[in-house]
C-alpha cells in the first residue's frame, strides 16, 4: 500500500469512474484497476462491487474511503506542521455559490492573497447541495454557500451574513405591491435546485401567488440582464455586498417587514487539516462585509 494508492482511490470516489479517475491522477485506466486489485488483496476485503456496469463502493469499501481521505489528509500536512507555517502556504480548494462570485469571493480573496501570498485559492462554482457533496467526499476544503436544510454530520457552519429576499422589476413598472407586480409581469424564476429557488417557491406558495414562469436561472448577473430588459421581475436575494455600480433596477420590498432570509456562512469538515486557513479566510470575508461595496477604489484601499 501506498500514498499514491490511497490518491488513486479518493480519485475514483470523486470522479466516479476508473477512465475519469485515471485522467485525474495521470495513469493508464488499467493502471487505476490494477493498484485497486493490489488495495483488495492487500486489506483482504472487497472494495467495490463489480456486479455493476460501473464499479460501485461496498459498504466497508466507503469506510475505506473515508479512512484513507483523512491518512491522505494528515500525509499532506506533514511539511507545513513541522515547518511552522501553519498551512498557509500551497493550495486551498474554496467552493462558492453563484450568487458570491460577483463581489464578496473576489474581494474576500484578494484580501486573503494580501495576507497570505504564498496561498494558491482554486474556486469552484456551484449550487449549496453539490457543494456540500462534495465537501463530505473531500474534494473542497470549504465553501460559502446558502445555510443547508439540513447540516449532514460531520461538517461544520460558521454563519457569515444574512441576506433578504426582495422583487426587482425594470424601471417602468410604477406598482409597489409585490403581489400586484408579480401577477401581472412574467416571473424570471431562481433555480429551485438552489436554496434561494426553495425560499422563494415556500414564499409563493404561503401567499397563494400564481406567477407565470418565462425562464429559470441560478446566475445573479443573468436574472439582472433579463429583468433589465424588461423581460419580467425576479425575487432574489439583496447581496449583503453591493456593487460600485449597481443595476437600474427597481427593488420592492417583500412585506413592510421585510421577505424571507437567506444566510450565507462558511462551512468545512470537522476533521479538516487547515483550520489556520479557514480562519483567515473567515476572516477576509468578515472584514469585506464591513467594507460593504465592492470596488477598485475599495479593493486598492483595503488592500
């Protein structure tokens, strides 16, 4: 057994086939299922079940699995903890909802970079679920994402801002009741696979609003493109960081009170290795808040 088996197997979890896993790790396909024949003779068990198209993991196999990430883990710190430098050199893997990618991820990442230069930040896009899927295989070290439903055992949740569901609408609509606008305009609909689809579908819903569908989207800057061609009103969430320039659009409070609530927070693994890192970006993200606007002129000052 070896680091670089136990990297080949990780790999075949996170890819999900023999082919893509050897693309990732840089082998033959046949090299991938011979280092996995070598792992079962070696531990005596089966890992996979091959009665499948598709070789999947039997049951000790994923415990296996989840055996083997945290011993890559621990391997992969063993520089950083003796040297000193507390992990914060090398590569992070930051997950990140659409809806942060336009101000909040690269504000707070150039103020983690000024920190920390030795740092490499790789993002990656992606709804709150697939991200915290792929938080629990190992394949991010964390991700700013919605507040899941329900938090799966062992990750962790460190709330960062809340953010309120509002309506906008291109600048000629006069009405101001939210309802009114929303029956009589086509609605641009937030992705219903994103929390933020599953908040406004329930607000919807709880006030009996019928809306007439024209188009489904996850992407902030496109539901701003097409509501600002007046091609129908949108609920989104108000970003807790605003932009230098902001669209022209109407924003319509939900209720005097205000609409529901999204929250955004950082999560991890319990047993993650670079912890110092975390914090730092925690960090950068909190201080990025306070700033509140996402500009050059911020950025240059901020920095």
């Amino acid at each position: 057994m070896s680091i670089r088996m136990l990297k080949t197997l990780i790999a075949v979890a996170d890819h999900q086939t023999f082919s893509a896993a050897a693309e990732a790790v840089f082998v033959t396909h046949a090299a991938v299922s011979q280092q996995m024949r070598t792992l079962e003779a070696q531990w005596q068990v089966e890992i996979f079940d091959r009665s499948t198209r598709t070789p999947e993991f039997t049951p000790i196999g994923r415990a296996l699995l989840a055996r083997a990430r945290e011993v890559v883990r621990a391997y992969d710190n063993i520089v950083p903890s003796v040297l000193g430098d507390d992990g914060l050199k090398g590569e992070f893997t930051l997950g990140a909802v659409p809806t942060s990618l336009t101000a909040i991820i690269p504000f707070s990442t150039a103020l983690l970079k000024s920190n920390c230069p030795d740092l490499h930040v790789r993002l990656f896009p992606g709804l709150t679920t697939h991200l915290v899927h792929q938080l629990e295989r190992g394949a991010l070290d964390a991700a700013l994402t919605s507040k899941p439903g329900i938090m799966p055992v062992g990750l962790l949740w460190q709330p960062l801002a809340r953010e309120e569901m509002i309506l906008i609408a291109a600048p000629k609509v006069e009405s101001d009741d939210p309802a009114e606008v929303l029956r009589t305009h086509p609605f641009i609909r937030f992705s219903r696979d994103a929390v933020v689809g599953t908040l406004v579908e329930k607000w919807l819903q709880d006030r009996d609003i019928a809306v007439r569908d024209t188009m489904e989207l996850a992407s902030l800057e496109a539901i701003y493109g097409m509501v600002l061609a007046d091609l129908g009103v949108s609920i989104i969430p108000e970003p807790c960081m605003k932009l230098a320039h902001q669209p022209p659009l109407r924003r319509i409070r939900l209720a005097p009170e205000g609409g529901p609530v999204r929250e955004l927070g950082l999560i991890w693994r319990k047993d993650s290795t670079k912890m110092r890192v975390i914090e730092e970006i925690t960090a950068a993200i909190e201080r990025a808040l306070r700033i509140g606007t996402f500009s050059p002129e911020a950025i240059a000052q901020a920095v």
